[in-house]
C-alpha cells in the first residue's frame, strides 16, 4: 500500500506534470506504475516452507501494448477437506507471494482452498512495471483458471488485501459467479489516499492514471462482502473501510481489530477473524439459496 513517502512522491510529480506536457504524462504514468506497486521479484519461500502441498500455475495473459503474451504465476493450494470452499488470493503492493505466505496459510486454515498469483512485475510472473489495468487483467486470467479448478460458483470467493482489495473489488463488479468477498486492509481510492496524507491541495486527480477507486465501484458488488481492518493501520485509515462498507450492498459485515495493524489482523484476532469469515460462508449460502430453488423448480 502506498505510504506517505509515496504520495509525497505522486504530488512532486504532478506539479511537475502539471507544467511539462506531452512526453511528460508518458513519464508520469510510469512513476505512478513504479510508485504505487513497487514490485519485488525475489521468491525467498515457497509453500512447501510452511508445510502446504500445492502447485505451481502459469496463466497466459496479453501483453502491454504490441508486447507478445506473458506469463502470470501463481500458486494452487488444494482443498484440505472434502467440505472446502475456494478462494482466489490477491495481495497488495510491494510483497510478492513469498512474503503472504503467513497470510495464505491462516485463510487455508479456515477452509479454503487457495489459488494466489502474482501480477505482472512481481515474483515469477512476466513483465516488468506493472499497472492497474494489468492487475485487473491478471486477476480476471486467475479468476477463468479457478473456475476449472472449481466448477460451483456457489463455492468461488474472492480475497484482496490492501491494493489488492481494491482488484478484488474490480473482479467482483465484472463476473456475476463470485460467491463471496473478503477484503482487507484497503482503501476507497488512490486520490483520497493522497488526501489523507495531506497532499489534497495539489493536483494530482488531473494527472493520476492509477486511479483504483473501489468507493465508486462497490455499490455494483452484488455478493455478499467482509471489510476487514486494523484500529492500529498506519498506513490505510480504518475509516476507508467504514467508507466502503456504509457503500456496500447488503448482506456485507465489518470487523473492525483494534490493536491490529495494516498486515497482521489474522494474527491479533484469529478467532474473531474466523467466526465473521464463517458468518460470510453462511450469508453466501443464503444469498445462493434463491436462486438454488429456482433452478430446481425450473428443472422439475
């Protein structure tokens, strides 16, 4: 998620958008692509690591412009019980998969079984700056693949953790099979996170081209979805996701850890965590419930 040094960084560069023209959006789109994702290629652990069986997946996807088609990687984490549901996983900025591992495993822990890529730019996956619109993009690959890894759309959820929140919500508001959301740790948009950091004054909403506004998209989210957010996140106020929840559709809860901060909720409050992913299980089941019946009687 970007930090202050990296609004500090956007709002520099919009001033100076503001006066060089031409070549300079060029410029200034690449920065924000550089700024906001940050993106580290080193795969230091694997899940093998933390004791999880699991396989290595490549999903081709267009490439930027007349660039050939990449590759995205990414991880299946085959279901642990016969009763699991499936979960595609989509991080934030900065951290590849190696470093959500902790995260991937806890999620795993409550009965999902998980696929987890890596956008373009990060880890193992193909390309070298990434952008919104190719997360969107890899994300939308992923979600196809997971689709044949599980046939029953009643059983599909979608996870995003701070930047990749903001993809989730994306992905959600394009495919109508997402039995669930879960979200963490994430913010309304990219102009208001410059907002909070003081930087409103300048104008960065004339030239940002990473835009990541899931406050204008939520409303279009039709499953059911959990906001999750730490009391102690120094990086995303916890009111963004108070912001996104009071625009959410229903059925939608928030849990709100105080002591948490912006990575580490599963670890404060495991349990408390647990139990409001199970109340979205169960919202899941009711909000496919409906359709279920009419199904069958149309079949009858």
């Amino acid at each position: 998620m970007p930090n202050a040094r990296v609004v500090r960084r956007l709002a520099a560069a919009a001033l100076g958008a503001a006066v060089v023209a031409g070549a300079g959006c060029a410029y200034l789109d690449a920065k924000q692509r550089e700024w906001i994702f940050r993106a580290q290629r080193d795969v230091h652990s694997t899940p093998t690591d933390y004791g999880l069986a699991y396989e290595d997946v490549w999903l081709k996807v267009a490439g930027e412009g007349d660039a050939p088609r990449e590759r995205v990687h990414g991880w299946w984490l085959p279901a642990t019980s016969a009763d699991s549901v499936t979960l595609l996983y989509l991080h934030g900025a900065r951290w590849n998969l190696s470093n959500n591992l902790f995260r991937i495993q806890r999620l795993q822990r409550m009965g999902f079984a998980v696929l987890a890529i890596d956008y373009r730019g990060f880890g193992q996956s193909d390309g070298e700056l990434p952008s919104e619109a190719q997360a969107y993009a890899d994300a939308q690959a992923a979600w196809d693949r997971l689709r044949t890894l599980e046939p029953d759309p009643r059983r599909r959820f979608l996870y995003g953790h701070s930047l990749g929140g903001a993809v989730a919500i994306e992905l959600a508001t394009r495919n109508d099979d997402v039995a669930g959301l879960i979200v963490e740790s994430t913010f309304t948009s990219m102009r208001e996170m410059a907002e909070v950091m003081g930087y409103g004054n300048y104008p960065i909403a004339a030239v940002l081209t990473q835009r990541f506004d899931s406050l204008a998209k939520i409303a279009s989210v039709a499953a059911p979805v959990l906001f999750v957010h730490g009391g102690a996140d120094r990086f995303v106020p916890a009111a963004m996701s108070e912001r996104l929840y009071a625009a959410a559709r229903e059925p939608k809860r928030l849990l709100l850890l105080e002591g948490a901060g912006h990575s580490n909720a599963t670890m404060v409050a495991f349990d408390r965590y647990q139990a409001a992913v199970r109340d979205l299980l169960a919202a899941a089941r009711q909000t496919a419930a409906p359709t279920a019946r009419v199904a069958a009687g149309a079949g009858g």
